[in-house]
C-alpha cells in the first residue's frame, strides 16, 4: 500500500527534482574559467623548472656540480661547464632540461646542493614542437611565460 | 489616418507583426535561459564569453545559423525536405493566433479556440514527419517513426485531459475559459474538490511527450539516433525546427496556463483585498532582477561594453519595476504579466525535468501513455463528471 501510494504520487520522481533543485545555487559551481582566472595549484605541486639567479647579483645559483643530471632517473638534464682560469672555479656555460620526457619527480631538485634547480608551481608547459619542449638555461630562468589572452 | 485607426483589423494585425518579430528573440534567450539553467544544475557556469555573462549568446547563434552553407542531401526529397520545417514552424507560430495574451492583448478569440490549436499541433507532427522522411536517412526516418507513434499515443491522454478542462470551463474560446475562471472566482486546476489535480498532472505530463521534451524526446534520442528527424538539416532550417519546438512548447504552456492556471487572471482573483498582488509582486520582481544586474555592473566596470550593457539592463529592470507601480499602466499590462509568469514558471519546469529525469526506453513511454496515462485521463474525465453533476453543474463548482 505505502509502495503503491509513491508510485502514484511520484514521490521518486519529486525527491530527484529537489536534489537538481539544490543544486543550483551558486556556491556549487565548480568551474574556473581559465585563461581569465588561473586556478590555484597545491603547495607542494611540481611543475615547471626553474633555475634559480641571485635575486642581487643576477649571476646563476648554479655551481654546475652536475649532480642534478646524475641523479635525474630519466638522463634529461645536460649540463655544460668551462674552468674559469682566473677564480679557478667552474662556471656554468648551458643547461638543458627536456619537459617532454620530465616525470617530475623532483630528486634533480633534492639532489642540489645549492637550491638552484626548483620545480616550480607554472603548470603551463604546453609547445607547438617537440623542440620547444626542450628548455635552455634562459628559458629555465625566466620561467614559462604564458600568452595572456584576456585583458 | 482615422481611416487606419477604425480599420477593424488593426489591432490584430499589429500583434500579429509584434509576435512573428519578436519571437524568434524570445525563442534564443528560452534557450539561452535553458542552457544557464541546465548548468546550474550541473555545478557549471554555461555560456560566459559572448557579453556579460553570456547575455548575447543568442545573437551569435543566430548570425552563425544564417550563414551557414545550407546543405540539400542529394539522395534526399528536395521539395519535401524544403516544406517539412516551414509547414512545423507555420503551424506552431499560427497556434499563437488564438492564445489570450491578456484580457485585450490577443489576435483573435474564436469560439473554437482550443480545437484550433489541437488541430494546428497535429499538422505540426505532419512537418517532423516528411522531413525525417525525406531526409533519406536511417536516423531521420527512425526519428520521425518514434515522433509520430509518440505524438499519436500522447494526443488521446492530452486531449481526455483537456476534455475534463473544457466540461468545467463550458466554452472552446479561450478568452471564454478564462471568463469561466473568473467567474466561478477559482483556477480549474483546484476546481471540483481539488479532483481537476488529476487532469492537469497528466496534461503537464503528455505535455512534455507532445512538445519531444526530455524525458520523452525519444525522436531526437541523441545516443541512439544522432539527432532524429532533423539529423540531416542544418542552418536555417534547423533553426526553424527549432523555433517549432520551442513555439510548441510556448503554445503547449499557454493552454495549461489558461485552461486550468487561471489564465491572465491574478492569484485568488475573487479576494478583492489581495489587490495588492498586481502591484507588488511585478515590482519586487523586477527590481530583484534590477538588483541582480547592478551586481554584474559592478564585476563589468572595468569593460567598457559589457559594463554599458549591464548598466542599460539595470536601468531597464527598474525601470520595468517602476511602470508597474504607476495605476494606469499597471491596468493595461498586468495581465500580459501574469500569463508570461505563469507561462516562464511551465517552461522552467520543462527545463528541470530535463536537467533531472533519465530518457525512457521506448516501449517504457508506450507503456506510460497507453496503460497509465490515457485510462488515467478518462477514468479522471468520468469522475469529475460525476463530480460536477453531484454539484448541479459547472454554474456551482466549488
């Protein structure tokens, strides 16, 4: 009998309107809307690489202790390096950094020792050729830098 | 000039060009509101990019409707295949000819009202038919086979439905019916001890199988059958598919509206203290509307169109809100206010069911139309007149 009576009453049918019903308020809307407003990624997201310059001198962090590409899982890193006579020190010459092969698991960035090399929070990593996907050292310290397509 | 002002006709030939111009405006921004509301229900934002929150989307649909290359299937029926959408769109603008806009907002109010337009809307079926035929393809004919098995089925429930409205309005007119409800001082949706409840709930229903909207929109099933009877149309021509359905939809509304939801007439039009409803109840809704849109004025301020077109809105609203409150305008359009509420309340419904039930399989709907619905109807047409004779009449319904 009570069956019988939401079946006639189609009290199935209302309790489905009202959920639709609640869910147009617009606290609930999931959507971003992209390009206009970037979404904010988690704290510890890993996504573009960066290498880091003094925020003074503007010189590399960098040492070019080549540890970074010995420890990449992936061998995507290439890093070239020329003694400097004068200071007798090492200096970075190129860094190469394929994204298109980078998993992103981040050892390159434990695995240096002066906190040059960093997985950044840009997500926007996209390229028209596989040749783009490949970073050099001036792409790596300017960072990915995405067209803006609304005012 | 007065010999164009006393032309007898003039008053409904100037109704006539006001609907056949703005219509096909009204018909975008119904499917702009669907696709708003459709995303509301689920979490999302729908359109955004054409003006202030997608406010000028039906313009660009329309622009890009019309200029698309009209393609003419050459294995199909050309001349067929040209007349199926403009016999659906002619007969589905033509059912607006008898429908009381307002007590003195109509084009004409024939004693035959409600026939003509159940007439009009089986010749409408006739147009979804040839053109799924003469498309010369599966899908089409597939499509236009389910449409009229449907449309059959679900005409004989509706019109039992309507025959139960029509015993206790005593008049096919549909300026008449409202008059009935004015007089017996009560909506025939609550008439006969609440019993005309049934009628209504199955005319609301077969409603939604006769107009091909979801859940019963298996003639154009997009899963299975691409898009039905209109799969091999594109352009203008599927766009007057398009106006047909949502000009059947309108039309299908306005007769619930005037049959059994009390027509242009206010809530509770024979409690003289209510009064206050007409003015009130339009004000507060435009100004709400107003107030919403002066809140996109200030998200737009800093875009130049899109700001000028909020604040010409905002303006507008209120501007609307502020007419209702002056006594002689308020007299001349309250009416036209009250049936266009009623009508937006229905095909807001039409959207929410189809944002909220799954499509039936199609011996399910046969089965809805044919063992529920149509002995429903009659066996609601038998006891409301039963009803009504206990009651001496329709004179005295309580």
């Amino acid at each position: 009998m009570w069956k019988f009576l939401r079946t006639v009453l189609l009290v199935d049918l209302i309790q489905g309107l009202w959920v639709t019903f609640r869910y147009q308020q617009p606290k609930y809307i999931y959507t971003e809307q992209y390009p206009a407003q970037r979404p904010q990624v988690a704290e510890r997201y890993r996504g573009a690489p960066r290498l880091n310059i003094h925020p003074e001198s503007g010189q590399t962090l960098c040492i070019a202790c080549d540890l970074c590409a010995l420890i990449c899982p992936e061998n995507l890193i290439v890093v070239t390096s020329e003694r400097n006579e004068q200071t007798r020190r090492k200096e970075l010459t190129t860094f190469t950094y394929d994204t298109s092969r980078c998993m992103f698991c981040g050892l390159c960035e434990d695995a240096c020792p002066v906190d040059a090399l960093e997985l950044t929070q840009d997500f926007e990593l996209a390229s028209y050729t596989r040749e783009g996907a490949i970073w050099d050292r001036q792409m790596l310290e300017e960072g990915p830098l995405p067209k803006q397509y609304v005012r | 000039m007065n010999a164009v002002l006393d032309f007898p006709y003039l008053k409904p030939v100037l109704i006539t060009l006001v609907i056949i111009l703005v219509f096909p405006l009204v018909v975008g921004y119904i499917v702009l509101a669907e696709r708003k509301v459709l995303a509301d229900y689920q979490v999302r934002l729908g359109p955004m990019r054409v003006g202030p929150y997608g406010f000028l989307q039906p313009l660009a649909d329309a622009v890009k409707l019309l200029i698309k290359e009209d393609i003419i299937p050459t294995a199909s029926d050309r001349w067929i295949f040209w007349l199926a959408p403009v016999l659906s769109t002619v007969t589905g603008l033509t059912a607006f000819a008898v429908l009381p806009l307002s007590e003195w907002i109509y084009i004409a109010d024939v004693n035959i009202g409600l026939l003509f337009i159940l007439a009009l809307s089986s010749v409408g079926i006739l147009g979804l038919i040839l053109g799924g035929w003469a498309s010369n393809s599966h899908y089409s004919l597939l499509g236009a086979l389910r449409s009229a098995a449907q449309m059959v089925s679900y005409e004989v429930a509706m019109g039992f439905a309507l025959v139960s409205g029509l015993m206790v309005a005593g008049t096919l007119s549909m300026q008449g019916m409202v008059a009935a409800q004015q007089r017996l001082q009560i909506w025939f949706a609550f008439s006969n001890y609440g019993l005309m409840m049934i009628p209504f709930a199955v005319y609301a229903i077969s409603a939604v199988a006769e107009t091909n909207r979801a859940p019963f929109d298996l003639p154009e099933a997009e899963s299975e059958l691409v898009a039905g009877f209109h799969t091999e149309y594109s352009g203008f021509r599927w766009s007057l598919y398009m106006l047909a359905e949502y000009a059947n939809m309108f039309v299908v509304s306005s007769i619930a509206v005037t049959l059994f939801l009390g027509g242009w007439l206010r809530p509770f039009p024979s409690v003289a203290w209510l009064a206050w409803l007409n003015f009130v109840v339009p004000a507060a809704l435009f100004f709400l509307i107003g107030a919403g849109c002066a809140v996109g004025v200030k998200r737009y301020s800093d875009h130049r169109v899109f700001g000028g077109i909020m604040i010409v809105l905002t303006g507008a609203m209120f501007a609307a809100g502020a007419s209702f409150l002056l006594p002689p305008v308020n007299a001349r359009i309250i009416g036209l206010f009250w049936f266009l509420l009623k009508v937006a309340v229905i095909l807001y419904c039409y959207i929410w069911y189809r944002g909220t039930f799954p499509r039936f399989r199609y011996d399910q709907l046969m089965r809805i139309g044919w063992r529920y619905m149509i002995p429903i109807a009659m066996g609601a047409l038998i006891v409301n007149g039963f009803v009504m004779l206990w009651g001496q009449g329709g004179e005295r319904v309580q």
